[in-house]
C-alpha cells in the first residue's frame, strides 16, 4: 500500500495488538513501523498488518534510529510492559527489566528528534500509556519518566507520595502532560484506568490540550457508589465532540474473578480485563461463567473474532483462547485511543 506522503506516520512499540492501528487507521494515521515480540502477537501483527514491518525488541530501536536505519515517525505511540508497575506484576517497577523498558522508550524518542532535526523536520508527538500503579511506584518511576521527557537533570518528585491523576510539565525539552482515562466512559462495559501521557517540543503544539477538556464533563471519575447500592444497567459516555453519547449497556450485576477462583465485586458493575492467560470469569447473581474471548475483544472495542487467526500452522478455526485472553488484557483500550487521536489530530491542525 503507498502512503500519501501528507499523511502523518506513527511507529508503535510494545505494540501488542494494536489497539492504536485500529483507533487510528480510520482517521487517516499510517503506520510505518511495529515493534512487538511476544509470539501471538506477532503473528496477528502480520496476519492483519502483513505490509507492516515489526522491528521486535524495543531495546535495539534507539540505536538504529541514531544509525539512520530506521524511519523517524511524526507520532511514537507505545504502552512499555504494564507489569512492572500492576499489582500483579508485584510492583517491581524499575527494578523490573519490563520497567526499565520505559526509559528505552524515552531514549528512542529522543533519538526520534534527533534525526528528524537533521532532516530540517519538527519534533514528533510522544504518546504513552501505562496502568495508574505507576503514579504511586516507590522508585518514583514516574517522575523519572516526566523528567526524562522533559529534558530535566534529575527526577520530578511529586508534591505528596503519589503523582495526581492529571498534570502539565513544562521543562527545557519538552512540554509533558498525563490523565488518567477509564474505558468505560468511552463506550465499552469495563472498568479500565490507564494513564496516558503526551509529549514533544514541537512548535504550536500543546500536549495539554490533546488530554485536557476545556468544557463538558470529564470522563475521568467515576460515578459515586457503594457497594450496598443497586449497580445501574447503563453507562452513559460522551463522544470525542463533548455531545451527550447514547447510552451504552453494562453487564451488571458483576464480579470478575482470574482463572484460580478469587473475585472482586466491581463496585460499579463494569468489568476489567486481565492480562493472565486464564479466561475472566463472570459472576451474576448465583451463576458462574467464563467470558468468551469474543465478550474480551468487545470489551476492549475490537471487532469480533479479531484475535482469532491462523496459529502454529493450525486454521483461525482452531486458535486457542489462551493466547487471545493475554493480548486482550495486555492491550490499550480501542475507544480511548481513538478519543486521542482526533485529538491529536486537532491539534496538529489536521482533520479528523
């Protein structure tokens, strides 16, 4: 396929099952590159996206960007490993090598700039993604980052022990700013908080006003319940435009539980995916249930039976459903993304 060279172009790292290609290609976004190595993955990337290269590990990317065997994206786009920082992945943090995968994502934008300043072209766009267990790391993983983004010596603290939910830094290299999204006020029927961050230096662009609303309702807090009270079957959002959307269902009453048993009751009755291999189960009232994976990709805004492809030299008829439970749970959210999308493009000064 030949990309018109007025199209912007991303590259996307940890890039999982891209979410970001299906939020972002309908909006006229390109992708020039993948890089992504975790097996399933990789075969849906090329199942789906076959004149797509996926460059694999991330580590090797800042130095052939800097050798100049690589294209210099106008958006670098990524998720770097979520583990390090989950209560699942025993917060590590940077201690994790998972984690330290996110300062691998600051030196490849860097080096991003550096060769796009070569060639006379403005910074790229940064946009980053990782579960709010990173605000509040005891190795303060989160200011490293904001630091490193912005061109800092050393790491931001945050006024208290943790980061807030949404702020703007300003610093010698570029300007930083980060919120907290939850995918079900965007049109899917879980819960799923992640933070999302937006950098560059780039002229005339101002990350802030990508993530931040200046009118309508914030889509960031939740709505105020108790365990006690009776879980509502309908979720209202609003569209990228800040019109009311229409609402949407929510499965409800609910608890989900992981493969070995254990269950938590949703306070507000949306569910959230997991990234273990085990399938999510559903409790409403007394019965007991699996969620399919086709329910997993809904939940993340993929159309049906996206995950569902040719593995192992077997037919998509005969995939197994592990494979697809852990890239759903490890994926981005399609509808969040492509909430930041239009924004980007708006702010850009492009169509979308």
């Amino acid at each position: 396929m030949t990309i018109p060279t007025s199209a912007l172009r991303y590259g996307s790292v940890c890039s999982g099952i891209e979410a970001v290609s299906v939020a972002w290609r309908p909006l006229g976004l390109e992708p020039a590159w993948f890089a992504e190595i975790d097996r399933f993955a990789c075969a849906l990337l090329a199942h789906h996206y076959p004149r797509v290269p996926n460059l694999g590990d991330l580590l090797h990317l800042p130095a052939r960007m800097l050798a100049g065997e690589l294209f210099a994206p106008d958006i670098l786009v990524g998720g770097t490993p979520c583990q390090a920082f989950s209560l699942a992945g025993l917060r590590q943090g940077m201690a994790d090598p998972r984690g330290a995968l996110t300062l691998c994502y600051v030196e490849l934008a860097d080096a991003i700039d550096h060769i796009r300043a070569c060639g006379r072209r403005q910074p790229a766009v940064f946009v980053w993604e990782n579960v709010p267990g990173v605000l509040s790391d005891s190795a303060n993983a989160f200011g490293c980052l904001l630091a490193a983004l912005a061109g800092e010596d050393t790491p931001l603290c945050p006024p208290r022990q943790r980061w807030s939910h949404a702020g703007e830094v300003l610093g010698p290299r570029r300007t930083v700013a980060w919120r907290v999204l939850d995918a079900q006020y965007f049109g899917v029927a879980q819960r799923r908080q992640r933070v999302f961050v937006v950098a560059s230096a780039r002229a005339g662009f101002d990350p802030a006003e990508v993530l931040f609303e200046r009118e309508g309702l914030r889509r960031d807090s939740a709505p105020q319940r108790t365990q006690q009270q009776d879980i509502a079957c309908t979720l209202t959002t609003r569209n990228a435009g800040g019109d009311l959307g229409c609402l949407q269902p929510v499965m409800s009453p609910l608890c989900l539980a992981n493969g070995q048993g254990s269950a938590e009751l949703l306070q507000d009755g949306a569910p959230t995916l997991t990234c273990n291999h085990e399938a999510p189960i559903l409790v409403q009232t007394m019965a007991v249930r699996r969620l399919m994976p086709v329910e997993c990709e809904a939940l993340q805004g993929f159309g049906r039976d996206y995950t569902r492809i040719p593995w192992r030299n077997k037919p998509a008829e005969c995939c197994p459903d592990a494979p697809r439970y852990k890239v759903l749970g490890n994926s981005m959210a399609v509808p969040c993304m492509v909430w930041i999308g239009r924004r980007l493009l708006r702010a850009l000064g492009q169509t979308g």
